[in-house]
C-alpha cells in the first residue's frame, strides 16, 4: 500500500471517530438535558410557610413542655406583639397578637383563685415531637430577647432558654432569621395567690 492509499485510509478512519464522537457527546447532552429539566420540577422545593413558632417552659422548673407552629397569615418583614389583656375581676384574658397582620398567637384565660387554660394555640406537640442536636455548643439569639409585658433579668431567659437551645427546629428558626429578637412571654394562669408552678415561659420565634 502506497502512503498516499493509507493517508485517505487513516482520514477515513479519522472522520469515521469524529462521527461517532459527536454522536455520542449528543446522545449524553440530550440525557444529561432531559435529567436537569426532571430534576429541576422535583427537587426545587415549594416556597418555605412563613411561621412563627411557641415553646412552652415550666417557671419553676425550666422542664420543655412542647410547643406549636403557626403558620402566617401573609408574609411580613418585621414582627411585634400587641397584647390585648382583660383584668381579671373573677376571670380574666390575655391574647397575644402578630400586630403587623393582626393574627392570633396566644389566648390564655386568667383566674382569680384558680388556674385558666390555654385556649391557643391547642393542642401543642408534645415534647418527643422535637428533635435535638446531638452537639455540646450552647445557641443563643444574637439579638437577644425581648420581654412581653413583664421585664425579666436576662439571667432568667437564658436559664429557660438552656431548656429547648438544642431543639432543631429551635436552631433552623435562628439561622433562617438571625436578625430576629426572640420574644419572651410569663403566662400567669392565676391572679391573686395562685401557684407559681403553673406560670409558663412562653418563647416566640419567627422564621
């Protein structure tokens, strides 16, 4: 065979590789094409509910007693408490409320010589519906806290607050709103001489 044979020989070969590579590099973009586009609709999750949840803390003995999520009525940037308080002559009330979409977030009656109840929100998650981190770092909002109604020593939030610092839901609140102050709140079920033991620590977290 003369080299001129085998020259149109090799660029036969050559073209016929070429074909067969450019065949091949469109069958995997067209695969890797379709697979983005399923990807796409299947794992882009839905926009994240907007919500602001309530963590229930024993006053006495700073024991976790569950909590709720609530799910925003419309979004809003900023977030502050009216409270709306009915003196207890014999009963009385206090409801808190999200004041820039006007939203229930608590209602809790109040006694005199006795003990009211929770009407909102109910039923909470029990204590074991919560997850904790498994890790020995202590979280705290960077802002702080802010107290609802009653002024507290800063002492006494962070000793509530050691109680459900390690929830995960707890965390995830902080770190998709690290700006936030974590509003603090003393339901007083009772007026009068009612027992101590029954007030609750109520903390107030806004994704």
């Amino acid at each position: 065979m003369n080299i001129y044979h085998k020259n149109i020989e090799n660029n036969n070969i050559y073209k016929l590789y070429t074909m067969k590579t450019n065949i091949l590099s469109a069958i995997i973009c067209v695969i890797i094409a379709t697979s983005c586009n399923s990807n796409d609709s299947d794992t882009i999750p839905p926009d994240t509910p907007k919500k602001v949840m309530l963590l229930f803390i024993d006053y006495t003995t700073h024991n976790f007693e569950g909590g709720s999520e609530i799910t925003m009525s419309r979004p809003s940037e900023t977030f502050k408490i009216k409270t709306v308080y009915k003196e207890p002559s014999d009963f009385g009330n206090i409801k808190l409320f999200y004041q820039e979409i006007d939203q229930l977030l608590f209602d809790g009656d109040i006694t005199w010589m006795g003990k009211g109840e929770i009407n909102f929100p109910s039923p909470r998650l029990a204590t074991e519906d919560f997850e904790r981190s498994l890790t020995a770092d202590f979280v705290i909002p960077k802002e702080g806290f802010e107290s609802i109604t009653i002024n507290f020593e800063p002492s006494e939030h962070y000793r509530a607050w050691a109680s459900i610092q390690s929830l995960l839901l707890a965390r995830s609140y902080l770190q998709s709103n690290p700006s936030q102050k974590v509003k603090v709140f003393l339901y007083q079920p009772n007026a009068g001489d009612g027992d101590t033991k029954d007030w609750k620590f109520i903390f107030i977290l806004k994704n």
